[in-house]
C-alpha cells in the first residue's frame, strides 16, 4: 500500500482536526494539555470505548468544554501511583460512551494507558495537528523553527509521564511522510500497535523478596505463568545480594539468594493484570512472599 499524503491523513482525521481546532482556537486551551486531551480519547476508543469523536463532534461546545475537562482528569489520574477516591469524577464521559468507565477502572489500567497515550501522541497528533498548532504557538516556536526544520516548541513538553512529542513544522512534515512508518490496522487505515512500540522497560515488573526467603529463578517463572499464562513472562534478570546479576538461581548456603530481580513481560497489559491497580502487589509461593511493583528507572538496577 502507498504511504498516504498530508491531505488523505487530514482528510481521515477530519473529527480529530475539527476538534483540536476548537480546543486551541476556540477554546483557547493550552496546546500540551489539548494534546494530551485527543490522545486520550483516541487511546479510550481504541480501548473499546465507542466512536468517541463521532459523539463528540455534535455536541454543543459547551457539552466539549466539560468532556474535555473530564479528559484532563483521566489522563492525570495516571500520573499518580495512588488510585484515585471512590466518587466517580467523570459522570459526562460514562453517559456518553455508554459503558462502565471511571477514573479507578482507568487507574487499573494504568500502565496499559499510559503507553497508549505516548503512542496515540507520537504516532497521529504528532502528524496530524502540525498545522494547527502552528496557529497557537508562539512564532519563536514555529515561525522561526520552520525556517530552520527543526521540531516545533511545545510547551508542557516533554511530558513527566507521557514523555516527548516531536512535531514537525508542517512543510517539513509534509516533505518527510514518505519516509515515516506508519503502521497499518487490520481495521482498514493508518494507526499504531502498542505490541510494536511498548519498550522492555513499559513492560517490566521490579520483584524484591524477603530475606532469609530465598526465592529461585524456576519459582518467579512458575508462579506468573501459572496465573497469567505460559507465555507472559519474556525473561527474569535476579540480582544476588553480593551485587552481581544472574539469569541462574545462586544460592550459597542461603547467604547470597537473590533479593530482587527484573521480570520482562509480553505487554504492558499483563503488568497492569499483575499490579490489579495497585502500587505494590503480594504474591505468595511455597510460603515465600514476592513483591511486584513497576520498574520505575535506572535506580532500579539490572537495566
């Protein structure tokens, strides 16, 4: 299949324009938060939330107005380890989409979320809001950058949990499409596959263990696909007390078990299977406790 041009990938998200033109025209929103407003919803639609920006394009701008504030609430509850209360903050977009949604249900799905976000912002608003958002930005941001083909200055960006968004000036993006992938669904068009872009870090699960416990390499194994599947856990790095890092189960008389390890998981959906929404899950095998929270960075270790 031909790559699409500028006009069809406009043309095919011609909701998706029309509302970010109101968020950040008409609205007068922040850009960063607009962004992060469409990404939401694309990822929520994805989800299986419905035709979302078909509902949304007839409502009044009122009606925009408070679902896009809704949208700001859902993408922040992200952003916090702790879930948030039991009174369901988002009542428009649950009569809306006609199914079960809430801002803890989005929280139990954290980590799925987040990276659906950074996906939906780098792969489709990144393409195609270029023009607009050179509206809205500051002409040190874009009418100066397009001159030199450099990304626009979006600000807000890059993100504390959503990371970065490379926008290109939209002359420039339009010279450069032909050599960009963009990945086809086996829904019809253009779009993204978390499958594909998930990193080994989005995907990774940070174990710890009690001391005096030690805990083998077979049982991590054991435990995980028994609950999960046989096939969710991609590798399992333990760390030794002494310091050093193993893929074997070590154990010298009990002195130097492993009191940590990495374990590296299919998707980024079994880690939110695993965590159910919480910061820090217990898991038990052969009366051993397993701590599972998510890998967070290089403080980690065993990267």
């Amino acid at each position: 299949m031909s790559h699409p041009t500028i006009e069809q990938l406009h043309a095919f998200h011609a909701q998706d324009r029309e509302i970010f033109s109101k968020l950040v025209l008409k609205f007068l929103r922040p850009p960063a938060e607009s962004l992060l407003v469409m990404a939401t919803w694309l990822w929520l639609e994805d989800f299986g939330f419905g035709n979302i920006f078909s509902i949304i394009t007839i409502f009044s701008d009122l009606l925009i107005v408070d679902l896009a504030n809704e949208a700001v609430l859902c993408f922040q509850c992200l952003e916090s380890d702790q879930p948030p209360n039991d009174v369901n903050q988002i009542p428009l977009t649950e009569r809306f989409m006609k199914k079960d949604i809430s801002l803890q249900i989005l929280h139990k799905h954290r980590y799925t979320a987040i990276t659906g976000i950074k996906n939906f912002l780098t792969t489709i608003c990144s393409r195609i809001f270029s023009d607009i958002l050179q509206r809205v930005l500051p002409p040190s941001s874009s009418s100066f950058i397009t001159k030199i083909r450099h990304p626009l200055i979006i600000p807000g960006f890059p993100h504390p949990t959503f990371g970065s968004i490379n926008v290109l000036p939209d002359v420039v993006a339009r010279d450069n499409l032909l050599n960009t992938n963009l990945f086809l669904f086996p829904h019809g068009l253009w779009g993204w596959n978390a499958t594909y872009v998930a990193t080994d870090k989005e995907r990774t699960v940070f174990l710890t263990f009690s001391r005096g416990f030690p805990v083998s390499q077979a049982e991590v194994y054991h435990l995980f696909t028994e609950i999960y599947g046989e096939n969710c856990v991609e590798s399992v790095y333990m760390q030794e007390e002494g310091g050093s890092s193993s893929n074997e189960n070590t154990n010298c008389n009990g002195q130097q078990q492993p009191l940590y390890a990495k374990m590296v998981l299919d998707s980024v959906v079994t880690v939110d299977r695993i965590l159910n929404g919480e910061e820090k899950k217990k898991y038990r095998i052969n009366g051993k406790h397993i701590w599972a929270r998510k890998f967070k960075n290089n403080k980690d270790g065993l990267i």
